[in-house]
C-alpha cells in the first residue's frame, strides 16, 4: 500500500491497495461530509471514500468518521470533543437547598422582613439561618435570603452571596413546595417548576399503594387475620397467597364426592321435610292443624312443647289408672282434696279413707251438678254413704262437694275439714260428657 495525494481532487491523503483501490482517506471539507451544502467535488468525494475515512470540517474543526459506505450525512459520524461530552453531561449547578419557598410579591426587602418577623413563612415557623427563597421580592434579586437574628425580634435578611445563573438547581425542604426543584432561568429572570411531574407520580404511586405519605412510614393494615402491621407488602402479600391457598384446598376438600356440603344440607333439609325450606330456615307451622306446635318458630321450640305435654298426658294416664287418686295430709280448715272441670265431667264417684290416729272414717260419694260443657253449674248434688267406722268419732268431721269459679275454670270440688288434724285419701271415678 501507497500513501498519496488524492489524485481526483489534489487535496487530502489516501492509503491505496496494490491494484490502485483506495482503502482510506483523510481529506478537509468546508461543512459536513456527505452534506448537500458542500461542493460538487467535496460532495462526490465524500460520498465515495471507502468506510473508516476521516474528513475534518475546516471551519470548525470537526472530526467525521464514516461508519457506512454510500452518500449522504448519516453516512458519517462526528467525534465527541470533551464540550460535548459536557454538554451531554448537563450543565445543572446544583445550590444548597433553602428550607422553603416563598411566593409573596413583596413591595420590598423591608416588607419580606416584617413578614419573617411574624413568625411563619408559608406555614413554616422560620428561625435564625433559614434559607428562604424569594422569587417575587420587588427592588431585590429573585434569590435565596439567609434569616439572620431571631424571627420576631428584628431579624433580618441577608441575600446569598452565590447569585443565580442560568441553570443554577436548587431544592425546597418544606412548605408547599416541598421536594420540588427550581431552575433559574436566566431568559424570564427567575426560579422554574422542574420535577412537578415526578412528585405527582411519586403521590399517585403513594395514593395506588395505600402509603400515608412521604417519609419512612411502617403499614398500617385494617385487619390482622393473616398479615402484621410493619410487614412490608412483599411478604403480607406473600401470607396472603399461602393462606389463599390454604383455603383452597380445604374448599376443594369439602367440596370433593367424598364431602360435598351442598350435598349433605340438602340430604339434611330433605329428611326435615316441609319444616325446612330451600334457604335452610325453619318455616313456622302458622296454617299447619297442629295441636301443640302451631307458631313455633324453631325445632327446639317443638321439642320443648312436646315434652311437656308428653309429662302432662304421662300424669293423667297414670292419675286414670290409679282411678284419680289424691291425699292431702293434715287437713284442718276446709281444705280442697281433689276437683274435676264442669264442662268435661257430668259426675263423679269418690272412695274416700279419713284418718285420725286409729279413728277411721270410709264414705262413697257421689256427686253430680247443674252445668254442661258450654254452660255453668250453679248447684251440685252429693249423696254420700258411711260404709266404714273404727274406734270412735272424729270430732268436727264434715266432707262435702262445692262449685268453684266460672267458665272453662269451673270446677267441682271435694273439700274435708275437722276440729283436729285428718289425713284424707281419695281415687275418684268420672262419668265424663
């Protein structure tokens, strides 16, 4: 290979193969290699030089290395000078942040101060050093002002030393705008908004998480079933699932052939007949012609009514097959030995033993009355016969039959009374209507 002049144009350098091809070339040019702007001859030349060819823009002194093969400006690529590199970089000069911004337009530096003096700067209770930005203070620079002495007692403010320029960056701490950054720009000579975007979706991600606000802040669930209040999210979430799946396989369990539940109420509902409906509510037997249970409203209910009328039924069978026995011990005042109702009995029979030490009193008596099963009595008849007698007289002695009450209550009484203490026996035989 041969380093020579390039013959077609007679300026630049080219490294040509032994066939006379040209492998690689350095030439001058007056703008951008492969640009429309350029001369018909340092256009064609450019457009033609083989890849890996350098061309240098005399005005400016750019370097270009075509990286394709072919015409035109994509062909070429210009090479970063270390300007660039810090133009890409950005040119922010980031300031100490000031602790809040203040949006007042005050007539004046005097009247900035009077308002520092109050006590409060946009909610912000300022002391000695704060650093306040005061983008609208008329007759002073749109800068940051240092508190200097104590805010109530004639402090004062001092503006930074460090002017703003152009693309100087500083952060609010608190107040309303705190987290935002301003840009000074030096075109509309003041402070711009530049990171609102980012602060509102920091606050939509907050809101989309359930987070309270900004800051190091444990959570706080509604419940604690499963997670605990301070568990991050990964983990709560990831208690949840394993409960979920817990779940899951318990409700597969139970819903399996082996335990379907719809299946086993529905089994249960079934041999419960009409007492039950579909929802598995017990339905009250309101219409229903039952004798004991019409208005309930549970089966315990029923069972209740029915074992107590069972033990009343199970006392009058028995009273029945002892012939309607009673007693009473002690018996000195008229005292009433046994009864039946008016409306269910026509007449009644009593054996009746009376008792008194050895003394013995046996009598039959049979009673009858003037009533009938929708009626009251008004009279009853006895007629009683002394069938026994032992050891003498029981002084006083005197046994009758009475009406007592009214209505479905009205009953026919026996009733015994003495001068001295008897015990009275009786089992009594009814002739019912």
């Amino acid at each position: 290979m041969a380093l020579e002049q390039l013959e077609d144009t007679g300026i630049g350098y080219s490294v040509s193969d032994d066939s006379g091809n040209v492998r690689f070339a350095i030439v001058p040019v007056t703008g951008i290699p492969g640009d429309a702007g350029l001369s018909a001859s340092e256009l064609a030349l450019t457009d033609s030089l083989p890849v890996g060819s350098f061309a240098i823009d005399i005005a400016n002194g750019g370097s270009y290395e075509k990286k394709l093969a072919g015409a035109g400006t994509d062909k070429w690529v210009k090479d970063a000078t270390i300007d660039d590199v810090l133009a890409a970089a950005g040119s922010d000069s980031w300031r100490e942040p000031a602790r809040v911004k203040d949006d007042t337009v005050y007539a004046n530096l005097a009247a900035a101060e009077a308002a520092v003096n109050g006590g409060t700067i946009d909610g912000v209770t300022v002391v000695e050093g704060d650093r306040l930005l005061l983008p609208f203070i008329t007759g002073s620079n749109p800068n940051v002002y240092i508190v200097t002495g104590t805010p109530g007692a004639g402090a004062t403010l001092v503006e930074d030393t460090n002017s703003p320029t152009n693309n100087d960056v500083l952060v609010i701490d608190e107040g309303t705008d705190a987290g935002k950054e301003f840009h000074y720009s030096s075109v509309a000579v003041n402070w711009i908004r530049s990171n609102q975007t980012t602060l509102d979706e920091l606050g939509f991600i907050r809101a989309f998480i359930g987070k309270a606000g900004a800051g190091n802040i444990a959570t706080a669930f509604a419940t604690n079933n499963v997670v605990t209040n301070g568990q991050d999210l990964e983990s709560a979430i990831g208690a949840l699932d394993g409960q979920v799946g817990a779940n899951t396989g318990d409700i597969t369990i139970l819903t399996s052939a082996l335990g379907n539940l719809g299946t086993e109420v529905d089994a249960i509902e079934s041999s419960l007949g009409g007492a039950i409906g579909p929802d598995g509510v017990y339905i009250p037997r309101i219409l229903a012609a039952t004798n004991y249970l019409e208005s309930n409203t549970s089966y315990e209910d029923d069972f209740t009514d029915l074992d107590a009328q069972i033990k009343i039924n199970e006392d009058a069978i028995a009273g029945l097959a002892q012939g309607g026995q009673a007693s009473e011990l002690g018996v000195v005042a008229q005292t009433v030995i046994d009864q039946v109702l008016i409306d269910e009995v026509a007449g009644v029979t009593w054996d009746v033993i009376i008792r008194q030490g050895n003394k013995m009193r046996g009598f039959f008596i049979h009673s009858s009355h003037d009533g009938t099963t929708v009626a009251d009595a008004t009279d009853t008849d006895a007629g009683s016969n002394l069938s026994l007698k032992q050891n003498g007289n029981i002084v006083g002695l005197d046994v009758d039959v009475i009406v007592s009450g009214t209505g479905a209550t009205q009953e026919m009484q026996l009733v015994v009374s003495a001068t001295s203490a008897v015990n009275v026996y009786a089992t009594r035989t009814d002739v019912n209507f």
